[in-house]
C-alpha cells in the first residue's frame, strides 16, 4: 500500500531539501532511500465458493440472524440471553475494553488535529544583600520580583497527509474494537443457548430416569408379589430389585448434573446468587428451528472475527503509510505569546540620590517562527522500522485470510452436521416408538403370566436405551443449530451504528471508523 511517489512528489521533496540547505547530492539520496521501500503489500485472497456444499437453509429475513435466538420461539431463552447481554460480567467485560477503544481514540485524534502546546508561568523572588562595594556605579540590594506567563505552539504543516494516514489507523483500530466487542456478545449469546439446552437434555434425562425408576419399582411390586403366591422364583424379584437401584442411582445422578447446570447458566447470565428456584427448567426438547439461506460471500460482511481482521489489515496498512512518510522532511510552525513583568529596587533621586525605590518593568512578547526537520542520519532506522512493519501488515493479511477461511469451514461443517443430526433425531424417534410399543406389549405380557421376566427386562432396556439416545440426540441437534447460527455471524447487526457500551450512554455515538472499514 504504497504512498504517492510521484514524479512531481520528488521534485516537490527536493526543492525543499535545496531550501533546507542541503546539496544535491543529499537531497537525491534521501529520496532515493525514501523510493526505495514505498511497495504496496499485496492484496488479501478473499475468495470463497459460490455456494456452500451442506443442504442449504431456508429462505428468511435477514433478522434471522440478527436475533436468531427468537426463531427457537422460547420465551425463557430471550429473557435469559437479554438478561445476560446486560448484566453478565462477559458482556460488561467487553464492554468497558470498547469505552476505553473509543477514549484511546478520542485522544489520538487530539494528538494528531490539535496543536501541541502548553501555557506556562513562572514567579521568583531574588532577595540581595551588599556586602562590598567598590569602584563607580550604582548597585542596589533588596528584593527583586519576577512574573512571566508564556504560550507557545507548535503545529506541524501536513503537506504529505501524515494526518489522513494516521487517522487511518486510529479509526480502523477502534473499528477493530467495535467488531471484537461484537463478537463477544455474539458468542456469549450462542454460550447461553448452548448452557440452557443442556441443562433442558438434563432434565428430559432426569425425567426419563425416574420414570424409568416407577417402572423398575411396579415390576418389583409385580415379581415380589408373583413370588409371594409361588407363581414365579424369588431371583426375579431380586433382579427387578437390582434394576430399581440402577435406575434410582442414575436419577441421583443427573439430578446433581442438573443442579450444577442450572448454577452455571445463572452464574453466566450474570444471576449467579440468584436462588437455583429462580430458573425452572422444563423437561421437553422442542424442534430446532430452519437455518436461513446464506452464501459464502456474505460472511465477510457477517462474521465479526472477520470483520475485525479486516479492519487490523486496514489499521497495520496505515501504519506502514505513516512509517514510510517519516522519510519525508517535516515542517513545523511555532508561533508563540509572551507577558512578563520585573520589578526591582531603584535609587530615588527625588530624595537626594538615597534608596528606598523601586523599578517596575512590563513587557510583551510574540513570535512566529518555523522549523524544518530531515531525517537524514536516521534513514537506516527508518528504513528498518518501514521493513518490520511490512512484515507485520503481511501477518495482518494472513490473518484476515485465516480468519476468512476458517468462518467458511466452520459455517459449512456446522450446516452439514446439522442436517445430519436433524436425520438422526428422525430415524432415532421411529425406533423409539417402536422400543416403546414392544415394552408396553411386554409389560402387559408379563401380568398376565405370558411372557418371562428376563423378556420383560430386556424390551425395557431396549425402550430405556432408545429414550436416552433420542435426548441425546435433540439435544446435540439444538446445540448444533445454536453454532451454525454464529457461524453464520448471527448475534448482531452489521448494518447497524456501532452500539454505546452501557457507561456511555450518555455520550453520542461515533461510525466513521466503523463506515470507513466497511
């Protein structure tokens, strides 16, 4: 990203060397020297297929994927993400680092547009005594009084758009910071989506094990009675025995998991003293929701870690523009203002030549002067300075290509799994209903002396097994659907003014850095 060496540019830079007083010699090596690294770094590969391979979404609005937590059709999943996107130390976190982005730029742009300079003031008392005397001439001790007050500045002369270079990095750093800030809320939403149907899977299984443990306890019922009439051997009711104590302990267990899940979505939310009755967890599992349609191209626009390695490269590309212009003289205008007073004991020769007087002298200063700096010895340093920014602007465009590669494998990898959970959960409710209708037949079967307990058992078993993998199974296809839709870049508005962080509120907004990186 090269700065304008120009023909005419050189001849303007060597005329003002000429009147800086160097030779001709000086003035072409120094603009050779500055020629010499003035290489544009090269441009990114943002290339990306045409279209993704997994199924394709679902034609939907574009707010699909601003809020896409509503398309779940939980009144409980907005609240709490809502909730958490106010209150959580995540959010708040991210938060103050965008306050403190947007003062660092607040004062950069002082820097760079605002004169440099500074009032001072000064106050002394010089007191005297004589001590010897000798020779003519009048010398007076006593106290002598000095004020003076003085405003210098110096502002330099932007003939080169130093300014425009590094108001290039500052609006793109802050834009950065915008996009990061972005996307820690994104992720924090998808984390809490993620953490409740967890613990919704939880409390499905929870269900599913205590029910499991009434049905262990009716058939223990059933053989203990079976065996109390000598109907049946006293070894079945000890296995319906055993099988109950199974069933309680895993009920045992997932109740701890439960409890522990719920916490942890509390303590995410920002609730984490809250009361575990303040968050009911129901135990059902709803269907996730369809994906909207999406291109790979749109993900530059829509994955903030995207976004915010795009705005790096534009950041370190500015950088090397303001590095590669430090070759280049610099010219300063120094105006200037003065006040200072005197006053200092006098002869008074109104009283026949004795002391006593005093003399007050008051005078006011102004300047305007100018300055002119080239940094001929320096150009070695320079020069390097330039070299390792280079390299520090082509890592910024590896990384924006990184970053562009990975959005596309994870979005593609996310919509591909999807679909194949969303077949999963299908073919597992099928079997499901079937292991149902086998265990309810063999239930009946066993009252009526029809069919063994170890018959009776084992359909149990299979009917449990197929439950559990169907939980199991809604559950990964809700997670599933939560991370295809961040990787999508869903959790935000990119086309949106950049949001104030809660403590500055009160402030107006500022967009340019994040319009000029867009």
């Amino acid at each position: 990203m090269s700065f304008d060496a120009t023909a005419d540019r050189r001849r303007l830079a060597a005329r003002l060397l000429a009147r800086a007083g160097l030779g001709v010699g000086a003035s072409l090596a120094v603009l050779a020297l500055a020629g010499c690294n003035a290489t544009a770094p090269r441009t990114p590969d943002t290339r990306l297929p045409a279209a993704f391979e997994a199924p394709a979404g679902t034609p939907l609005p574009a707010a699909a994927l601003d809020r896409w937590w509503t398309q779940f059709d939980d009144p409980q999943l907005d609240g709490l993400i809502a909730t958490a996107l106010e209150r959580s130390p995540d959010a708040r976190s991210a938060a103050a680092v965008l306050e403190e982005a947007r003062a660092v730029r607040k004062g950069q742009i002082r820097q760079l547009f605002i004169p440099s300079g500074q009032v001072k003031g000064a106050a002394s008392r010089q007191h005297t005594d004589i001590l010897d005397q000798s020779g003519q001439g009048f010398t007076l001790g006593g106290d002598t009084d000095n004020y003076s007050l003085g405003f210098d500045v110096s502002w330099e002369l932007d003939y080169l758009g130093r300014r425009k270079a590094g108001l290039q990095v500052v609006n793109n750093d802050l834009a950065a910071a915008r996009f990061a800030y972005e996307g820690a809320r994104a992720a924090l939403a998808a984390n809490v989506a993620q953490s409740y149907f967890e613990a919704k899977g939880l409390a499905v299984q929870l269900e599913d094990a205590r029910q499991g443990a009434r049905i262990s306890q009716g058939l223990l019922d059933l053989a203990a009675e079976k065996a109390r009439r000598g109907l049946s051997a006293g070894s079945e009711a000890d296995s319906a025995a055993a099988t109950l104590a199974q069933s309680q302990a895993q009920a045992a267990d997932l109740e701890g998991q439960l409890q522990a899940a719920r916490r942890s979505l509390l303590i995410l939310v920002g609730r984490g003293i809250d009361p575990l009755a303040s968050l009911d967890v129901d135990a059902a599992l709803a269907e996730p929701p369809a994906i909207p349609a999406a291109v790979p191209g749109e993900l530059l626009a829509r994955r903030p870690d995207v976004r915010e390695a795009q705005a790096r490269l534009a950041s370190a590309a500015g950088n090397l523009k303001v590095n590669q212009k430090a070759l280049y003289p610099t010219f300063t205008l120094t105006p200037g203002v003065g006040w200072a007073k005197s006053v200092s004991p006098a002869f008074n020769f109104g009283s026949g030549g004795a002391g006593g007087g005093t003399v007050s002298t008051t005078t006011g200063t102004w300047t305007l002067g100018g300055a002119v700096s080239i940094p001929v010895l320096n150009i070695p340093q320079l020069l390097a300075e330039i070299d390792a920014q280079d390299a520090r602007t082509e890592q910024a465009a590896v990384a924006y290509e990184k970053a562009i590669q990975t959005a596309y494998g994870e979005a593609e990898n996310a919509m591909a799994q999807l679909a194949s959970d969303k077949r999963r959960v299908a073919l597992l409710k099928a079997g499901e209903a079937r292991a149902s209708s086998a265990y309810a037949a063999s239930r009946k079967g066993y009252a009526a002396g029809l069919t063994d307990q170890t018959t009776n058992l084992q359909n149990e078993q299979s009917w449990r097994s197929a439950r559990t993998a169907l939980t199991g199974a809604q559950t990964q296809a809700l997670l599933r659907a939560v991370q295809t839709y961040k990787a999508l870049g869903g959790g935000w508005s990119p086309d949106a003014p950049a949001p104030l962080p809660p403590r500055a509120a009160a402030q107006p907004a500022d967009t340019s850095s994040e319009r000029a990186s867009r």
